[in-house]
C-alpha cells in the first residue's frame, strides 16, 4: 500500500513541470481581505430531531425572548418541550468590497444535541462582524448534505446531519471601507516569505511597468507605486496581477498526518545513506471470566473471578541500507525498500531527521 501511494506522489509531482505563476497566485494586495461574520439563530421545521430542551436550556430561552420581541408574552414558569427547533451558530466569508445588497452562502452549525438539522428553515439572524457591527442577515431553508433513519433503537446515518449550507442565504447591509493602498502607493504581500521570490518580483514589475516602479521592503513585503486615480490604479493593478514570475526554489518539506498515516513530500526532499531497523510491539491483554458453583445443601455462595492472560510480541526488524538520494523517485525508492506501514513511516522519518539522514523540515499535522 505505501509503495503505491508514495508512487502516485511522485508520478503526480513529475508530471507536472515548473513553470512560471502569476504575481496574483504569489502575493496579495494590502488591505485587501476577506472578513468572518458569525452570528447566533434558530432552526425552525425539524421533523423532531431538534434540540432536547431538557438538555439545552438556551434553546428554550431563544424561543421564549423571540416570542417576546414579536409581542406574544407566555406565562411565567411556561415549561416548553419543543423539538423542530435547533440553536444554530451561522457562519460566512464577507469578500473584499462587497456592497450593501449582495449574496453570501452561509454555513449553519448545531450547538445542541439536534440530531440532524435536514429540512429546517433558519429564521432571520444577524452576522456580526469581529467590532461587533452586523454587515448580514441571514435566513433560509437548509440544504444537508446527508441523510438518516431511526427506529427501535436502530439507525442509520450517511454523512453529517447536523452542518447545513444555505445558497445567497445572507444578504450584505453594512460595507467594510476597503482601502486600495495609501497615497501613491499599494503593497504586495508574498503567501511565503521568501527573498529570492521578492527579488524576482520586484525585477518583472520594473521590466514590465518602469525602472523603480517596485521597492522590496522585506521577504514579504513589497512597495509599488501606482497612480492615484482610481480608475488608472485599477488597470495599473490588473496589469501588475498577470505579469509572470518563476518562484524560487521550495524548501524541502515532508507533512506528516499522524492521525490518518498520510506522508506528503515535495520534489526538493534529499536524503543520505542511513541505515534503518524497525520492529514492532504488540502488548495483548486477555481475560476469561471463572465462576465457581457451590455444591447443592452447602450454603455456598457463587463466586465470580478473572483469570488475566497477559502476552508480548515483538516483530523482529532486519538492518536496512537505505541509500542516498538526491531526488524525490530515489527517496520514494529508498522508503520503499524498508517495508514499512505508513504508520511506521512516521517515526521512521523523525528518526532519520534526528540522525541528520533526511534533508527536509518535518511539519506534523
């Protein structure tokens, strides 16, 4: 299995030739962002797989002070039992100058114990913004990508049932000032930090706009000085954004998954000649219940016991040579040729990067 994974890593790293990548895939402009709205609702029209009101008690309270806002007042100590309702917290992504009036897709997550949020209607809910101001409303029938059943203690689940989308479900009414640059001047920001990358930057810019057009302030940042007409910065930023670079050389890097096994590296991993062992440890615990009957007329009592049977296996792991490589298929070859589990992999490759065998940076995620 690790032989064909790490074959289709570097069958899908070689097809794929180095090539030069636009300044708006490498960089973004200052001040130019998107902004989270959050914001607390309530899903009405579940087919009782709400939240258990017992258990969740501010599902309770929502309904009650809504109530109150639409001028229907319940009597004190009014004990509701609802299930079609669910607390919702609703989640978007407010784009760069987006206008009053426009449409977000909005995420709905339950908060309680529903057991599934499918057919619901959120009611109106505003989306505020990290200063507190609300820039959205949303509302909306949810669209859930799954489906479940239950019945006499069975069910059945496919997907998640408590996590809906809503389609345009908010709409914009507040606008975040977005700022293009200060003066006569914007700011690229790289995505990585890199001089050879900023360098290579500021020398297109200044081959393609004019001499000086472009300072590099640091790694990542870079001034560029454009015109201070709107209309003229806009083309003048189309015009920097398709203008192609070839990045500098990636740093050698391999990402460990150590919940799911997987092992991603890129094509600048090297590794020297190192010599691997690796063996492994099974501890089994096992334990058989003994009952001991009294004979008939005894008075006896039945006495229950447990017998613990406890054993340890140990794989035994052969010395491997694992040669030197000075390319990504020679390393894949190399790994390949220890047998390992990719969960062997895992302490495999620490181990390599302590004894100074690997050439890369190990990211655990």
């Amino acid at each position: 299995m690790i032989k064909q994974t790490l074959a289709a890593v570097l069958a899908l790293t070689l097809a794929m030739p180095v090539q030069a990548e636009r300044i708006k895939e490498l960089a973004s402009i200052q001040g130019v962002r998107t902004n989270q709205l959050v914001g607390y609702g309530i899903v009405a029209g579940l087919d009782g797989t709400g939240d258990q009101t017992t258990q969740t008690p501010f599902t309770v309270l929502s309904i009650l002070n809504m109530l109150r806002n639409m001028g229907t007042n319940l009597p004190p100590g009014t004990n509701l039992q609802l299930k079609n309702v669910a607390a919702v917290m609703v989640t978007a992504n407010l784009p760069p100058f987006a206008k009053p009036g426009q449409a977000l897709d909005v995420t709905v997550s339950s908060m309680g114990n529903a057991k599934s949020l499918r057919g619901g209607t959120l009611l109106m809910t505003p989306m505020k913004g990290a200063d507190g101001q609300v820039y959205a409303m949303a509302q909306g029938n949810l669209l859930v990508g799954g489906v479940g059943a239950s019945a006499g203690g069975s069910s059945v689940q496919v997907n998640h049932l408590s996590v809906g989308r809503i389609a345009a479900g908010a709409t914009v009414e507040r606008e975040v000032p977005t700022a293009v640059g200060q003066g006569e001047f914007v700011h690229l920001e790289l995505n990585q930090a890199d001089f050879t990358t900023a360098t290579r930057v500021v020398e297109a810019i200044n081959r393609n706009l004019g001499p000086g057009t472009a300072v590099a302030l640091d790694g990542r940042q870079i001034r560029v000085a454009a015109p201070v007409d709107s209309n003229q910065r806009v083309a003048f930023m189309s015009r920097m954004e398709n203008i192609s670079v070839s990045p500098g050389e990636d740093v050698a890097r391999v990402i460990l998954n150590a919940r799911t096994g997987s092992i991603v590296m890129n094509k600048e991993v090297k590794l020297d000649t190192v010599a691997v062992a690796h063996g492994n440890l099974s501890v089994i615990i096992s334990s058989e219940p003994l009952i001991s009957q009294p004979e008939g007329f005894s008075q006896g009592q039945t006495v229950q016991a447990e017998q613990a049977d406890i054993e340890i296996k140990e794989k035994k792991g052969e010395l491997v040579m694992v040669k030197a490589g000075a390319s990504l298929g020679e390393v894949v070859k190399a790994l390949n040729a220890v047998g390992a589990s990719p969960q062997d992999l895992l302490a495999i490759l620490q181990a390599m990067k302590a004894a100074g065998a690997l050439k890369a940076d190990l990211e655990i995620i």
